[in-house]
C-alpha cells in the first residue's frame, strides 16, 4: 500500500505540476510519506518514475487486450490501426508524464517487447492478430497464419523501434502512420499470397 501511495503522487506531481517540480521533498509533502520510508522502498526518484511507468504499461496492455479483442470483429484493417494508434498513443502519453526519463528509457517500451505482457507478443499474435487474419483471408492453414502474424507484428515493431531511435518526431506524423499501416497489411497480403496492388487507406 506505502509503494502505491508513493507512485500514485509521482503521477499526481507530473500531471499537475511537470517534471521539473518532482522531487523528494515534494513527493514527501503530496505522499505525506517520510523521506526515509521513501528510500526504503525506492532506491533514488528515477526507480519511482520506472515503476509508475511499468504500472501504466500493464494498465495499458490490460486495456489493450480488451480492445483488441472488440476491434478485432470489426475486420484486419481495423485491428491494425489499433495497434499502430494505441503504440503512438502510449508513448506520446509517457511523453508528456516526464519526458526526460521517457527519453533516456523509451525503447525498453517497443511495440514487440513490450506492447502486450511485457515479450508474449505471440500471445497476442495467437489470440487477436491471427485469428483476425484467418476470418480476412480463410483457407490458409493454422501454421501459415501463425508464422503471418508473428513475422508482420515483428516487422511493425522493427519500423516502430528505428523511429523511435533515429527519427522520434515520426510518432505525430500520420504520413508515418499510413507508412506502418499499409507495410503491415502489404505484408500479410504477400506473405499469403494475397492480391497486394488494391489501393490501401489508413
């Protein structure tokens, strides 16, 4: 209950006040826990912003997957605007949390590694990617939509990754965004021999 309490004032001061106000002192006054319990549980501040970040990502992936699975009915179009908004969205909001320290640790949170249960990205593959893929384009076998989803979600993480890296002001570019959604279902088209000249809108 003390580390929940500590973390949920780490959000409080970010949302309310920015980055550039939180400290022990501060987290002290808004948590009314002393400094010394603080770094009992939390070795410096940077350990309570990565574990109100690790928090926000499994409430993410929670939601994610509830999503995921509604989206999904509505078609494979769908579900990868999803995927490909839901990212861009996670990570402007940890952005905007404490952007130095989103900065300095933003590719630990890649769509692949840790988009759904931290690396289970099969998991979501087999339950929302694949399926979706099957009721598109039925008459490919298990094993083919299998190897289809898995390769197309790790091409998708590959692209989100170098953009992330080299070139971040991409993630509010909706050109980049089109760019991911038609390499991803260009992909799955041709990894099931599937017509791939059709016109593609995001």
């Amino acid at each position: 209950m003390m580390v929940n309490v500590i973390i949920d004032s780490c959000k409080k001061i970010l949302q309310e006040h920015g980055e550039e106000a939180f400290n022990v002192s501060v987290l002290e006054q808004v948590s009314g826990v002393g400094k010394g319990s603080i770094y009992q549980y939390f070795p410096n501040l940077d350990a309570v912003v990565a574990a109100l970040f690790e928090r926000e990502f499994l409430e993410f992936v929670a939601r994610g997957k509830i999503t995921a699975g509604l989206i999904g009915k509505d078609g494979l179009a769908s579900l990868i605007r999803f995927i490909i908004d839901d990212a861009v969205a996670w990570h402007t909001r940890m952005h905007s949390l404490h952007s130095s320290f989103y900065d300095q640790y933003k590719l630990f949170f890649d769509v692949g590694t840790r988009f759904f249960e931290l690396s289970d990205s099969e998991d979501f593959c087999r339950n929302y990617l694949g399926p979706t893929i099957a009721a598109e384009f039925p008459g490919h076998s298990i094993k083919s939509i299998s190897e289809t989803a898995n390769l197309a979600l790790n091409q998708l993480n590959s692209l989100f990754f170098a953009a992330l890296r080299y070139y971040p002001e991409k993630l509010a570019d909706q050109e980049f965004h089109q760019l991911l959604y038609v390499t991803m279902q260009n992909f799955i088209r041709a990894s099931l021999n599937v017509d791939t000249t059709s016109a593609l809108e995001y």
